[in-house]
C-alpha cells in the first residue's frame, strides 16, 4: 500500500501479473469469477466494478481487497487522530 497526497491506494496485481494501483474509494462491487488463460485451464480472479465505469480484473480474492480496503481506512484514521492530537496539544499549551 502507498501513499500520495494523503489518499491511499492498494496495489492490486492484474491477470498479467502487474501491479495495478488503485484507490479503494472507487470500488463499486466485486464479484468472484474464474478465466481461461489456455485450453482446459482454470484461474480464479475478481472482476471489479468501479464508479468511472471501468471494470479491473485481477487475482486477488474479495476478502483480500477488503481486508486492504480495511487497512487503508485504518491508516487514514490514524494520520487524522495524530493530527487531532497535535492540535488539541498545542491550543492547550496556548491557553
């Protein structure tokens, strides 16, 4: 997971092995899915719906993008609390 500008992105891996960024926010819905990369072969892979319209497929599970989903919203809680401390800090050492 990366930051930028403080929006996170997970990093997700596509059907071609590449790193995929992307920022969580725009998830509309995953739906678990298999493809055909040859003849009688069989991969799982996640199809994901996103609000621009745009569909990712990529081989992480659901429960493996929620659980960065989760992640991402963790450290974005933690930078706001660290940040809130700081001010709450500093106007009591003004008052």
């Amino acid at each position: 997971m990366t930051q930028n500008n403080m929006v996170n992105f997970i990093t997700l891996t596509d059907l071609d092995s590449n790193p995929v960024e992307l920022n969580p926010a725009f998830i509309v819905l995953m739906r678990r899915d298999t493809y055909n990369p040859e003849d009688n072969v069989e991969m799982p892979m996640t199809k994901i719906y996103l609000s621009t319209n745009y569909n990712l497929f990529v081989i992480e599970t659901p429960e493996e993008i929620a659980q960065k989903q989760m992640d991402t919203v963790a450290k974005i809680m933690e930078s706001v609390m660290s940040i809130t401390t700081d001010i709450v800090n500093r106007l009591d050492e003004e008052i």
